[in-house]
C-alpha cells in the first residue's frame, strides 16, 4: 500500500512540477473570468448563460487535462526509461499503472479543485454561491474524466502519445454521441446496423450518463438516481479498463 | 547453496520487422553466481549482456530457460527485493532532486523513514554529491547521474547488486570511485553482477568472468581458468623487411620503430635467430603475460571464423 502511494505521489509530484499544466489551468481560469463579461453583452437569462460558459469550461480544460497527462502517462515513464529503475524494484507490473493511474487521478482532483473554487468566488461576487447541485455536477465531472483516463491510461501502455491521443479523443467524442447511436440504431432499417450499433452502444462507454451541468445551470433539484447509477457504472467501466491496462502492460517487454 | 543467481538454458528470440523475423538475443545462457562473489559479464555490443540483465530484472521476459535470484524465480516481484539494480544509462525522474528521488526509492523497497533519509545522506556523501542533494536531477551531468544512479541501487542495503555497465561514460576519478565502490561492497559479503566494456577494470575487479559472444556463453570461470587455454607470449619488435613469413611467429601490428610478431615464449631463439640472420635488426623483445582482453578478442576471432565457415556453407 504504502508503494503503491509512493508511485502516485511521485505521479502528483511530476505532474504539478509541468509548466504545460500551469499554462492549461491559466486558460481555464482566464476563460471563467471573461464569461463574466457575457453578462453585459448578451441577451436572455445572462446569469445562467455566464454559469453555462464557466461550467462548461472546468469541463472542456478539465478534459483536456486528464487526456494531455493521461495519453504520456506510461508511454513517457518507457521513452525516458524511468520506468526501468522503478520496475526493477519489487514492484509487480499492476501496481505501477494503479500507482500512476492514481497520481494522475489526485492531480485532476486538485486541478478541477481549484476551477471549482475560483468558479464559487466568481459566483459569489456577481450573482450568489453555488447551490449544491454544482458540487454534484463537478463529481459527476471526476467520474467522467476516471473513465477518460483509465482508457488515456491504456492506450499509453502500447501506444505513442500521438496515437493514444487519436484514440482517446475518439472515445471522448464516441462517448458524448452514445445516445445518438443508440438511436440510429433504433431507426435504422436493417437488422445487421441495428445489432451492430446496440452492441457498439453497449461496448463503449456513455460519457452522457455523467453530464449534470444542464441541471446545475438550472439549478434544478440534484437527480440522485442519475447520480447513483452513473457512479456505479463509472467506476466499473473504469476498473474494466484500468484491468485492461494492467494486463497489457503485464506481457510488455521493455526493450 | 542458494546461488545469488543461476540460470539454466536461459533464452530470449525478439520477433523484428513486418514479417515477425525471429532474432536471436540470447541462446542457452546457464551460469551461476556465488554468494559474495564479484562476477564480470562480458561481451562486445548486442552479445545479449543488456538482455541476460533485463530478463533478470524482471523488464523482459525470456523466451526459454530458467531463472533465479536467491532462489526465487526472477519472475516474481518479490524476487527483486534484495537486489539494487543500476541501468546502463540511467535515466531519472528529472523533477526529483536526488535527495527526493533516494527517499522514493528508499519507499518501493519499504524502507522506514528514518532509516532511508539517514541512508540518503550517507550515500550522497560516498559518492561526493551531497551539496547537490536538493539540486534537481535534470541538471545533473551524465557522470553525476550514474554516482546518484549508484546511490539508488544501495538505499535499502541490497544483498546483490547487479550494475549494467556502471563505468560508462565516467572520468577516471569517477571510474575509480565505482571500483572501489564494487570492492567495499564485496568486503560487506555482498555479491556483485556487472557488465562492463572495461575489460582491464573487470580483470582487476572480478572473482568470476562470464563471455557472451552474440547470445552464447564462450567462457566462464576466474580468470586463471579462462587463460588456461591461452599460453603466455612474447612481442618481438624489429626493422628491416623480411620476404615470406617468419616461421613460428605471428605479424600483431606495425609501430614507429617496426614490424611487431607475437611469438610462444619456446620460439623466441628461433625466431630472434631467424631475423637475425635475414639481416633484420631485432629493436625490442617484451614478455607479455595473458590478459583477459587477449581471451576476448580470441573468443571473437573464433566466433567470427565459426560464423564464415557457416556462410561459406551456405553459399
């Protein structure tokens, strides 16, 4: 145990010492302090549309945090050959990924942390704090990005970051539009395509099943069972995958 | 006895290329090495001593054969515990200094807090990097990487090391350090496992010597046995031009002051009468005794002779 959070805290350590990250999370806060600015030149509901933009962006930087870090996370360990003097040591193939997974993980925490927090000052200083709902919809957001890293995690275990990153951003994209396949399916005439997209929307993941945000723009009431059932089916998609992972990095030789 | 480590037809075929081709990284390689001894591994680039290592450490895996570490199959993490480990060419977390990087180390191998920062000051100090302790490691030199590399290998007081060409890319003084690091270890009861291009540095060093030639074992044993087959010889030097061969005698080189000829030490009246009286001038005679780089380069010749022969078959 002890091992394992060795690795992740060397993962953290890693990560927070990236100036690319520092540049992201600059981005991110920039992009939450100008959506304020849409108040006075939009017309509407200019409260929920300034939540809509800074909500929208802790997702997207968030997103693009957990697939920047994710895709390099095993592959730069084997190209610098760091991973051949941690490897060497009693430590078994699966407690390296776990222990960079993890890593990885409580820098997105931290990460999303801190756009939550600048979120709730810029909040409280131009319309009220956030209801609970938000704090919700930012854990939904942190069961989305562990199933985006889990599979970051095992594209980098056999491919370059420039591949997993193709990879992953297809997940990303293929995630968001399960539902729409789902429904072509329904409405598709042949039998074949119909199969083939059920299977195809069974086998991939339904990144949708973790969006609150509309609801938390609205401020509606926090819709537990959708809550519930997305965590359950978040955390066992991303142990399935990180198994994955494990077992293909488990046979790999370093060469 | 529990050997520190033993393999048994130990072997590995990488598949290259589009078509799979199997290639041949290592062939039956069985050797053991005793508790507390300093054992060298040998051979020129691609011989299979990188390979024979990582297999060992558990970062690849062998394709045939046996092997163990203390014992336990190499396989299993665990096996690894008492061994401190130096890559050729090591590469470290760059955002760590070495202060961090020793205690991160010191934590895979479980060890308490105390005892791996008080470890850490001990190491960084016998190998003279103590005030660049908090420095991080990727503004460190390539030789100071390898001292700070050695560190690593020693933070839990391992019973065996095993050091892939631990002399490379060090200055004299820094090649002296890990030599004599290499001797203090042994003097602990500690056994030692390196490879090195070195070969009067692993003459010096080692109790055993292993040569691996393109995969296959071509020797093993202390040096002593390994020359047994190689007589001693003397290097004749002389000037003047003699036509035809020199009867019992081999041409080594040219030098400044003549032609060089190696010649058995029961030759050496013929051969200095022989050029005496084709009116060569004889400048110098030197005795020389077998070194380990002679039984080296001769296992290559056979090697390469072995590996003509087969070519020429298969023409």
């Amino acid at each position: 145990m002890k091992r394992l959070l060795a690795i992740a805290l060397n993962t953290f350590k890693e990560a927070v010492r990236d100036r690319v990250l520092y540049s992201i999370l600059f981005f991110a806060v920039g992009m939450m302090v100008i959506s304020l600015a849409l108040q006075d030149i939009t017309i509407g509901d200019q409260a929920k549309i300034v939540r809509s933009v800074a909500q929208g962006a802790i997702d997207f930087f968030g997103s693009l945090i957990a697939m920047f870090l994710g895709v390099s996370l095993v592959w730069k360990e084997l190209e610098r050959r760091t991973a051949y003097t941690v490897l060497s040591k009693p430590i078994p193939r699966w407690m390296f990924i776990l222990g960079k997974y993890l890593g990885l993980m409580l820098t997105l925490v931290v990460e999303v942390g801190i756009m939550l927090a600048v979120y709730c000052l810029l909040m409280t200083i131009q319309q009220k704090f956030p209801p609970p709902v938000v704090f919700v919809s930012m854990a939904m957001l942190l069961l989305e990005l562990m199933l985006l890293t889990a599979w970051a995690t095992l594209f980098s275990t056999y491919s370059a970051p420039t591949t997993a990153s193709f990879f992953t951003l297809a997940i990303f994209a293929i995630g968001h539009l399960a539902d729409d396949i789902w429904l072509y399916g329904n409405k598709a005439q042949s039998e074949v395509i119909r199969e083939l997209s059920h299977q195809l929307y069974w086998m991939l993941p339904n990144l949708e099943v973790f969006n609150l945000r509309p609801v938390a723009v609205h401020e509606l009431p926090i819709p537990w069972t959708q809550v519930w059932s997305g965590a359950l089916y978040g955390l066992g998609y991303t142990a399935a995958v990180l198994c994955c992972a494990m077992a293909v990095f488990h046979n790999r030789d370093l060469k | 006895m529990t050997y520190a480590i033993e393999t048994h037809n130990l072997a590995k075929t990488y598949r290259s290329g589009f078509f799979l081709r199997p290639v041949v990284g290592l062939r039956s390689l069985s050797i053991h090495v005793e508790q507390g001894q300093i054992f060298g591994f040998i051979g020129p680039n691609g011989a299979g001593k990188t390979t024979t290592i990582k297999i060992l450490m558990g970062l690849q895996s062998a394709t045939g054969g046996t092997a163990t570490i203390f014992g336990r199959d190499h396989t299993e993490a665990e096996a690894r515990r008492r061994v401190g480990f130096l890559p050729e060419r090591p590469y470290f977390y760059e955002h760590l200094t070495a202060r961090e990087m020793l205690r991160f180390f010191g934590q895979l191998f479980d060890v308490p807090k105390d005892v791996r920062n008080r470890k850490a000051e001990e190491l960084l100090e016998r190998v003279d990097l103590k005030r660049w302790g908090d420095v991080p490691l990727r503004k460190y030199s390539k030789g100071m990487l390898q001292r700070v590399g050695l560190c690593q290998a020693l933070i839990h007081d391992p019973d065996l090391l095993v050091l892939d060409e631990p002399m490379s890319g060090l200055d004299p003084v820094g090649r002296a350090l890990v030599c004599d690091l290499i001797l203090e270890e042994r003097k602990k009861g500690r056994t030692v496992f390196f490879s090195s291009h070195i070969l009067p540095d692993v003459q010096a060093l080692s109790d055993e010597i292993a040569i691996v030639i393109k995969g296959e074992l071509k020797g093993i044993g202390p040096l002593d046995k390994l020359v047994r087959h190689s007589s001693n010889y003397s290097d004749i030097v002389f000037s003047g031009d003699i036509p035809g061969e020199i009867p019992n005698a081999k041409p080594v080189r040219e030098e400044p002051q003549g032609h060089v000829v190696r010649v058995a030490p029961e030759h050496v009246k013929d051969v200095v009468t022989f050029l005496y009286e084709k009116g060569a001038v004889v400048v110098q005679i030197s005795p020389e005794r077998v070194t380990l780089e002679d039984v080296f380069l001769s296992e290559l010749e056979k090697s390469a002779a072995v590996d003509q022969k087969r070519m020429g078959i298969l023409a």
